[in-house]
C-alpha cells in the first residue's frame, strides 16, 4: 500500500518543476530607456610624414647594377643634343624625294639605265649620252628604266629634270669599243627610220631590229628605238648597232635614211640630227633640214641614201 502512494507525489512534483520552468522562460524582459544608435562614427586618420629622399641619389647604397645605370642616365642626359629639324622632302609614299641615278651593263653595247624620282611622277625627262638625247616620262611611282647601246667604253649618261636641274652617271663598257654606232634624232612624229643593208642579205630597220644576241653572234646588227611617244614634240632616237669585231667577213653595210609623207610632215621642213662613226675617229653629229615633198606630190616616202656613210667591214 505504501509503495503505490509514492507514485503519485512523485508526478505531482514533477509537474510543479515544469510549471515553474515554463513560467520563468515566459516572464517578459524590460528594455532599457538608452537605445544605441546604429549610425557609424567617424575617425580621424593617422597622419604620417614621409621620409625625405635623398637629393644625391648617388650616394644610396645601390647594388652594383643600380650604380652603373644611374652613371648611363647622367652621361647620357649631358652628352645629349637635340635633334635637327628633317627638311628632307618626301613622297606621298613615304620616299625620299632624292633623285638618284644607275646604270647596269647587260649584254655588248647595250646597258640598263634607271633613274628614280619618287616625288616627280608622269613628267618628261631628257635623258643624253654621248650626243644622243631622247624624252623618256617617269611612271607613276617616278621611275624610268631605259636599254640603251652606249657609244664608247668609257660612257657618260645624264639626265635633265623638268626644273632644268641635271643628274649624271658613268659605266665601264669595254664592249662599247667593238661596235659601230649609226643615229638619227627628231621630235615629234616625223616617220624617220634607219635602214641597214648588211652582206649576209638581211634588211635590218625598226619593222626588223633583230637583237643583241644577234649582235653578239657576230650574225649582224640591231635597231633600238628611244624616246617617249606619249608627247607631240618628245624627242627621240633610233640607234644601228653593228659589231663590228665580231664580224668573221669582209663586205659593207649600206645605210639610208627614209621619211613617211603624211599629213603631219607633208609640205614641211623637218629638223633632224644625225651621229655616225667620223674618218678619223670618234663620233660626228650633223644637223639635219629635210624639205618633205608637197602633200598633193604623190610620195609616200622619202629615201635619203647619202645621209649616212656606208660601213666597211674588214676581215678579222
């Protein structure tokens, strides 16, 4: 009986510890009267002073390296002198407008000659040689290349520029020595051309130049026509070329001289000039008037047989 009464005062006080537990968790808080404001204060910042810099940073101990460059920068800075103003002109390009010269030797008598004048571009040029002159117009980068015979082994080349100014260039050419040399110069459209009648049967003129290579063969000579076509009154040249030491035969070369009759020349009086081998050597420029036949004549060409002398070949 004793043991079954312990049970129920052991519930009872069990439910009273629970009962006080909840109603302390419960109970309210009071709230304090000072509320703290959520706004951040400000604060002042340290302020520290640097360290002044050395004025002669020479005498900082700086590796060996750091020295050797700090002696560069102050040799340099007094060795230093400003630079001069570039009044070289240049081309829309970017090239220098500096007119240059050259000549190259190709084959024979015959060499290249190029003339370079970036910043005068489609302007005629007078381009000379051993009293040779012909027109020649730079292209559009102001460039002119030219294959020419040349007169002599020593040959001298110049060129006048459209302000009168002149550029001059020189070549050794000991082929030059071995060849004849036949020309005849004019401007404008005159229809004159060379006409070479050699032993071997060949009819050589500018409708059949032959070539250098035939030329070096010792097969003949050949004709090159010079000058510009692109201005009424360009000058220009034709030149016979005759290797003359390589010829294994004797005989003679025939030469004429031949004009067209056309509306542009008919009924007028042509200048034209002519270089051929002298008697006693070097070379003879002769001036040249030609009376064309009236333009009602009839005449479709003019031929000139005494104009030039024939050329003797003598057997080597």
């Amino acid at each position: 009986m004793s043991g079954k009464r312990i049970y129920p005062a052991i519930g009872i006080a069990l439910l009273a510890v629970l009962i006080a537990g909840y109603e302390f968790l419960t109970r309210s808080v009071p709230i304090p009267d000072t509320v703290v404001s959520s706004r951040p204060v400000a604060v002042e910042p340290v302020v520290t002073k640097p360290k002044p810099i050395p004025h002669d940073i020479a005498r900082l101990a700086l590796p060996a390296v750091g020295q050797a460059l700090a002696r560069r920068v102050g040799q340099s800075e007094q060795s230093y002198k400003p630079l001069k103003p570039d009044n070289a002109q240049y081309s829309l390009l970017g090239f220098s407008c500096r007119v240059s010269l050259d000549v190259a030797h190709l084959r024979g008598d015959l060499v290249t000659l190029e003339l370079d004048a970036p910043c005068q571009m489609g302007v005629p040029v007078i381009v000379r040689h051993e009293g040779v002159s012909f027109t020649a117009v730079t292209s559009d980068i102001g460039r002119v290349t030219v294959k020419m015979p040349v007169f002599n082994g020593q040959a001298v080349f110049s060129v006048e520029m459209p302000d009168g100014s002149t550029i001059s260039t020189e070549a050794l050419v000991q082929e030059a020595n071995d060849y004849d040399h036949v020309a005849v110069m004019w401007s404008g459209d005159t229809g004159l051309q060379i006409h070479a009648y050699e032993p071997f049967g060949a009819h050589v003129w500018s409708n059949a130049p032959q070539n250098i290579s035939i030329a070096i063969k010792g097969r003949g000579g050949y004709v090159t026509r010079l000058g510009s076509t692109d201005f009424p009154v360009a000058m220009r040249a034709e030149v016979y070329s005759f290797p003359r030491r390589q010829i294994r035969k004797t005989g003679v070369v025939r030469l004429d001289l031949s004009a067209a009759i056309t509306p542009q020349t008919c009924g007028k009086n042509l200048l034209a000039k002519t270089l051929q081998p002298g008697v006693n050597g070097g070379n003879t420029l002769v001036d040249l008037v030609l009376n064309m036949p009236a333009c009602d004549s009839g005449v479709r060409n003019l031929v000139l047989k005494n104009i030039f002398r024939d050329l003797k070949i003598a057997q080597n």
